[in-house]
C-alpha cells in the first residue's frame, strides 16, 4: 500500500483544482475518524477517502468512467478494499456494488462533506467555525437545500453501525479540526 505522502503527490499531479484537493482531504478526515472509531484500518480508510476523486477532473464530464480510471491508476498501490470502494462510489454507474462498511462509509463521507461545503457557502461568514450541528441539522433535514447531496447516501453510515446524528457531529467536528488546512 502507498505512503501517505506519496497518495498526496498522486493527488497533487492528478488534480488541479484546489476545491477539489481541500475535498479530498475532508473526505480523508472524515472517513480516518470512522475508521478510528469503528476499529478499522485508518491507514486504508484514509488514503481511500484521499484518493477517492483521483480522476475526477478527467472524469467529470463522463460519470459513467468515475472511478475506473483512478482504480486503474491504484491497481496495486491501494489493496482492493480501497479501489472497489472507490468504485462503489460510483455504484449508479459502476459494476461494483457497495457491499462492505468502507463502500458504504465512502459514500456516506463523500455526500457529508459536500453536504458540508455546501452549508458553509449559504452562511453569511462563508467560514466553517459558524456552522454548528444544529445549522448542518437543520440542512441535512431540509430536502429543497443542496439537493445534489442526496440524504440517502449519507445514511449508509447507519450500515457502519454509526448513526446519522453521530456521524453528522463528528463529521463537522473533523473538519472544525483541519479546518485551517481546507482554508474554510
């Protein structure tokens, strides 16, 4: 399995965009905690969570290929578990079906963190420090807000064993933590 540092430098060559870096280190944060939590390997749930949306800015106009292109780039850097939760990702579009607790906790921590993202932008400070769970409740409830971030997904952290209200408070807290390093 690759370093921490060299899924970094993947991340860096492969996306351009720094949204799209800040979101994949959200997304390492988050699924690195329910990793801990669950007493799973927070190495692989983090660096799957890293490199999630390695293709995605050569993909982004083509979802039907999200996730195939970064499991072709991973094969044999990341085990397995992590490349077909990538490719469980994209399940609506894939061959692979999220089965296993990482599938279902990608899916899960990919829609929160955009779930996130998205509060903090209909906030007037537009910072993360002013968006309490009560705030990111009260979105996560609302089906007319941000509804690309389809509350379905984010409920799969329920087949972890982690409930949605558990998961969204230690989700936003993550962040809270690295926020400095998302500039949010």
């Amino acid at each position: 399995m690759l370093a921490r540092d060299e899924a970094f430098t993947l991340i860096k060559k492969y996306l351009r965009n720094d949204e799209n870096i800040k979101y994949a280190l959200a997304v390492e944060a988050i699924l690195r905690e329910m990793a801990k939590r669950l007493d799973k390997n927070e190495e692989l749930w983090g660096l799957t969570g890293l490199l999630h949306n390695l293709d995605y800015e050569f993909t982004n106009n083509d979802p039907e290929n999200r996730g195939t292109l970064a499991s072709q780039i991973l094969e044999g850097l990341l085990p397995e578990e992590g490349i077909n939760a990538i490719k469980a990702n994209n399940y609506l579009y894939s061959d692979y079906i999220p089965v296993t607790s990482l599938d279902k906790a990608l899916i899960a921590a990919v829609t929160l963190t955009g779930l996130i993202f998205a509060t903090i932008k209909s906030i007037p400070s537009k910072k993360l420090s002013d968006v309490d769970i009560n705030v990111l409740y009260t979105r996560f409830n609302d089906p007319d807000f941000a509804p690309k971030y389809n509350r379905s997904r984010i409920k799969l952290c329920v087949d972890t064993g982690v409930e949605v209200e558990t998961f969204l408070a230690f989700g936003l807290q993550t962040l809270k933590e690295i926020a400095d390093k998302l500039e949010i």
